[in-house]
C-alpha cells in the first residue's frame, strides 16, 4: 500500500541534544512537507520542499534543517537551536501544482525534550 | 495578520443540530482551499476541497467567497461522530504549494 511513514512514533531527548525525524513516502509525490502541532493548536510550517535538492523554509524554520537528496525521504532535524522543540510532528506530501494540494499525512511523531 | 485565521470554538452542540465554521484568508493569490478533520491525537484527513462553485458531500457542504477572502463549512444532522477538530488549509503558492493551515475549530456533539 502506499503512503507516509514517520519514525519513530515517539522520541525523548535531553535539552541540547539534536535529533532527526524521518519521513518516507511511496506515492511517487514530489512535494514534501514538515508541520508542527501543539496542544490545541492548528499546524505551523516549518519547512517544504517541491522536488529534490530544493526546499524552502516556512512560517517556523528556526531551530529546524532539512535535507531533500532522495525524492522518497525528506528527513527533520530538531537542532538544539530549536528552544521548545516538546511538539507533534506531522510530515505529509502532495502533487504540488497550482490549483491543488490535497495533503497525504503520515502518522506524526511526538518528540519529548527532558 | 495571520495567512489563516478559523473561529477557534469550541462548539458543543447537540445531536441533529446544523454548525457552520468559517475560515478567513489573507492571500487574495491562493490557490486552492480544503477541510480537514482531525481526530484527537490523530494526523488530518482531508475532508473535503473547496470549490469556487461551491460543493456538498452528503451532510457535508463547503463555500468559498473569493470576494471576501473566507471559506466555510457547513454539517447538517450532526452525528456524535463528527465530534473532532476541523482545520481549513489554504494553498496560497502561485507557482509553487505552500499549504497554510488556520488554528482549529474543535466541534463536540452532545446526545
């Protein structure tokens, strides 16, 4: 079947630790994205990219980096920068033309900072 | 200004009742506009796009008014299981994707 898949589900980490998110995706999208969720809150951008070895930074980049080397993989890492990085991370993708952008989500991760 | 600004509820409202949310938009460029619906500690699912003639899935109607920048969501008869968050997105790239999400309107349906 195709879709997103996150990894891990949840993650603890100690203050000024970085870790790396994973995002993978099998439905031939070219367009990927990373959105953070806070409790009761809507999703924020962090970053997003269109094809491979490009990407654009959103409403929230800082603290964050991604990289964009293989059109399936669109990696987060949460740098020790990041000054409250305890969030739900949600990777997604889409078919990016104008006019259009249904998102496929994957499952999220939950990152923990100690 | 936010690029997408929802009314932030909650609502609660009874079993049948007809719930309106609205969503504004600061881009008069955007694109394309959806619904989404999240369950609690769940990723969104698109619920519905958004069409300039506007579009109706069963209980489910959706609006865009370009002249006014918003868009809104209409469910009649409501059910107990359409208690969960509705988030409004907005494509606002002109060449590219660049999806906006407002904050959330969180509906809770009540027997």
């Amino acid at each position: 079947d195709g879709g997103i898949t996150q990894s891990p589900k949840y993650l603890f980490r100690k203050e000024g630790q970085n870790v790396t998110l994973s995002c993978e995706q099998n439905l031939n999208h070219d367009a990927m994205y990373w959105y953070r969720q806070d409790p009761g809150q809507g999703l924020r951008l962090i970053y997003y990219s269109q094809i491979v070895n490009d990407f654009q930074k959103g409403d929230i980049a800082e603290g964050y980096s991604v990289s964009r080397e293989k059109k399936e993989s669109f990696p987060l890492t949460v740098t020790s920068a990041q000054k409250n990085p305890t969030a739900f991370y949600l990777c997604a993708s889409s078919i990016p033309r104008p006019g259009t952008g249904e998102l496929f989500f994957g499952e999220g991760s939950r990152l923990t900072v100690l | 200004r936010k690029e997408v600004e929802q009314d932030p509820g909650p609502f609660n409202v009874p079993e049948g009742a007809t719930v309106a949310f609205n969503c504004t938009y600061s881009n008069s460029a955007s694109q394309s506009f959806f619904w989404y619906r999240q369950d609690c500690r769940k990723e969104p699912k698109l619920l519905m796009s958004v069409y300039s003639s506007g579009n109706e899935d069963g209980r489910f109607t959706a609006q865009l008014n370009r002249a006014s920048q918003y868009i809104s969501l209409l469910i009649r008869d409501s059910k107990l299981s359409d208690s969960a968050t509705y988030l409004c997105a907005v494509n606002i790239g002109s060449s590219a994707s660049k999806i906006i999400f407002g904050s959330g309107t969180r509906l809770s349906i009540r027997p």
